[in-house]
C-alpha cells in the first residue's frame, strides 16, 4: 500500500471486497441454522447447534487479542491473508461434513466454527485499520463505508441461504464464499500493506485499564448476548416457534441484519440534529421493546416475527460502534488496547447466547417465547448501562456527540 499520495487501486479493492466476503461468511452457519437442526439433514439438538459456536467465540476472542502482535512479527498482508485462509478453511470444513455422519460431522462442524473464529478476529481489526491508512484524511468515511459493506454482507448471507434452499442445494452459500475467499486470497497475495499499517499504528507501553473500562465492558457483554440472540437464533425462533418454513426464517434474519446495516447509515447521516450522545441512550430501550414483541408473538403468525427482528435490527444498529467510540474518547491513553478489549467482551457475550439457549430449554423447560422474554432483562441492563456512561462522559467533559465521529469509528460488525 502507498503511504503517501494516491492510493493503489488493488488495496481498497482488496479491502473493502473482504468486508462484503467476511460478512457472508461471518453469518453462513447461524443462516444455515434451520439445516443443521434438521432432522433429514444434521438433527442438530439446540444445545449442539449453540455449542457450534462456543470455538468460535474463543477463537475470535483470542485471535483480536493477540492480533496488534502477529501484525507485528508477520505484517498486515500476511495477517489479512492468513484470515482469508481461516474464511476458505471454514467453508470447505462446513462443505466437506455434510459427506460424513455422526459424531465426525460434528466434529467438522466445530472445526469450521474455530476458522471463522480465527477468521473474524485477523480479517476485521485489519481491514479497518487499512481502510483508515488508505484514506489517512478521510478515515471516519473510509471505515464508515467498510462496515456497511461488512453489514451488508451479513444480510445477504441468509438471503442466499433461502436462495440455495429452494433450489435444493443449501450447501450453494458456503461453496460460493469459498470460492469468494479463495479469489481474494490469490488477488491479495503480491499486494503489500505494511507502511500503511504501519502509519496508522501505534506501539505505546501498555497501561492497566481505567476503572471505568468495566462499565463499558459490561455494555459489551451485554450488547453481545442481546444481538446474537437475534442473529444466531431468528430463524431458529421463527421455524420453532412460529412455524415459519425455511424461506420466511431466512427472510427474518436478513431483516435483522438489513436493519443494523440502514441503522448505521442513518443515525451517521442524521448525527447533526440527533446527536450521537442521545442515540447510545434510546437503542437500548428499542433493543427491549423489541424482545418484548417477540415474547407476545403468537404462534403461526411469522410475519409478525419480521416485524420484530427488522425492531430489533434498528436497535442493535449502531450501538457496537458507539460503544467502542465513547471508550476510546473516555480512555484515549488506551485507546488502541480499549478496542480489542471490548470486541473481546462483545464476544464473550456472543458465545453465552449461543451456546446459553439450548441448556437453558433443557433445564428450565422454557420454550424460545420464554428465552426471549427473559432476555428483555438484558435490555433493561443494557438501557441502564448506557444512561451510566452518558453521565460519565459529560462529568469528564467529554463530547460524543460530535456529528459523525462516532458510528464512522466501528471497529467490527
């Protein structure tokens, strides 16, 4: 990459066409939840299919983690190629188990889940960081657009899902991100983006964290148990409980993921008169409301299910963003280890609610109806959360709610 002048044309292709794949793949194995629970395909139980992901939370955990220093021994090329791979891995380990049965198709299931994982946390702190060294003067717009190129691609991915589907070749979704992934790789392998990192890194001394970190951590978690509710099991809750075929369950989560994506984009855009400050404060209260309809839903009505996930879209739309914005500008002294921090927060939440649903119906006998309206307790945490740092950032004179700073500033999805 050109650190100075112009930037190469095969960079910010490189770059913003791993956002769209990494999407996809990001979101391939919660659109395909309703095969792998299937009972003429995988017949996966609820808690198997939330254990799938519990690899993928700790891999994405610990690869985020460690990321700022593999970036330091191998370069940003070699770390952005390495989790191309880990997506292409993914895809053809999820290829390859629906040839096998039992226990070893579970196996390669779990095997897939730790790629993504792996995949997740080297492809998207990079990529951001990229996009920002290539537009050094335009860096809130350059990120800005990565990510909604990254959300809108975890929107298609469920589309595509019920496209395949009806054609009767659901395993279409991951050959065609294999082959995304695999062409990327290749089109990536002479490019070289170190100066660009290197430019827009910082290696200070690592300093504890602040005691306010916490507060924001909590957020994370619990922002990270409220979206994946919604994205890993939508199209579960609608098959299950609803009695939604497969089409109309992938139609809900493409919804869901639809609306995160225009979320970002419109309270980016509306920053000036509704400001940033504000927004942190009343999502959470929409995330609530929207598990609340989803608890009232009646059964054999999935179009009312839609209507809940597109809410609880909205609500979930720019918070990670925000989040990750204000902790930053509150502890600037850590900004760079803040990020990482809170992403692995927000990913430890993702794995309690992906792995937390299924033992949760075998121990307590709640149905997802239940599991739903239970969660609203977590918006109601989540509400209360957000209120707490908006006192906190105007006791220590800080601004969040400077138009477009902060949802230009999303570190992930």
């Amino acid at each position: 990459m050109r650190s100075q002048g112009t930037p190469a044309r095969a960079d910010i292709a490189a770059v913003y066409s791993a956002g769209v794949v990494q999407g996809i793949a990001l979101v391939t194995f919660p659109a395909a939840g309703a095969i792998f629970m299937s009972p003429s395909h995988y017949g996966l139980t609820s808690t198997q299919y939330g254990a799938l992901f519990i690899p993928q939370a700790a891999m994405a955990i610990l690869s985020s983690l460690l990321g700022t220093s593999i970036t330091k021994r191998l370069g940003a090329a070699r770390v952005f190629q390495c989790g191309l791979a880990a997506n292409l891995a993914a895809m053809l380990l999820l290829l390859g188990s629906q040839f096998v049965i039992g226990s070893v198709a579970y196996g390669a299931l779990l095997a897939a889940t730790s790629s993504m994982g792996l995949a997740f946390g080297l492809t998207v702190p990079t990529i951001n960081t990229l996009a920002a060294a290539i537009f050094p003067g335009k860096a809130d717009r350059a990120v800005l657009a990565l990510n909604t190129l990254l959300g809108l691609g975890t929107a298609l991915a469920p589309a595509f899902v019920a496209l395949f589907v009806g054609f009767g070749i659901w395993w279409g979704l991951p050959l065609l991100v294999a082959v995304l992934a695999a062409a990327l790789l290749l089109f990536t392998l002479p490019l070289k983006m170190e100066a660009g990192m290197a430019a827009s890194g910082r290696n200070a001394a690592p300093h504890p964290f602040p005691g306010r970190f916490w507060i924001f951590a909590a957020v994370a978690l619990i922002y990270g148990i409220c979206e994946t509710m919604n994205g890993n099991w939508a199209s579960i809750y609608m098959a299950k409980s609803l009695g939604a075929n497969p089409a109309t369950a992938s139609l809900a989560l493409t919804v869901f993921w639809g609306m995160v994506t225009g979320g970002r984009l419109l309270f980016a855009s509306i920053g000036r008169w509704f400001p940033e400050s504000l927004t942190f404060v009343v999502l959470p209260f929409i995330i609530t409301a929207a598990f609340v309809l989803a608890a009232l839903l009646p059964e054999g009505k999935p179009g009312f299910g839609i209507g809940a996930f597109a809410l609880a879209g909205f609500g979930c739309s720019a918070m990670l963003p925000l989040m990750i914005s204000f902790g930053q500008r509150q502890m600037a002294s850590v900004a760079s280890a803040v990020a990482g921090g809170l992403i692995a927060f927000y990913q430890i939440g993702y794995g309690i609610a992906a792995f937390g649903v299924g033992p949760l119906e075998n121990l307590s006998g709640w149905n997802l109806h239940g599991i739903f309206g239970a969660t609203t307790l977590m918006g109601l945490a989540l509400a209360v959360l957000t209120l707490r740092i908006s006192r906190l950032t105007r006791h220590k004179g800080g601004n969040p709610s400077t138009p477009g700073s902060s949802c230009a500033r999303m570190p992930g999805i």
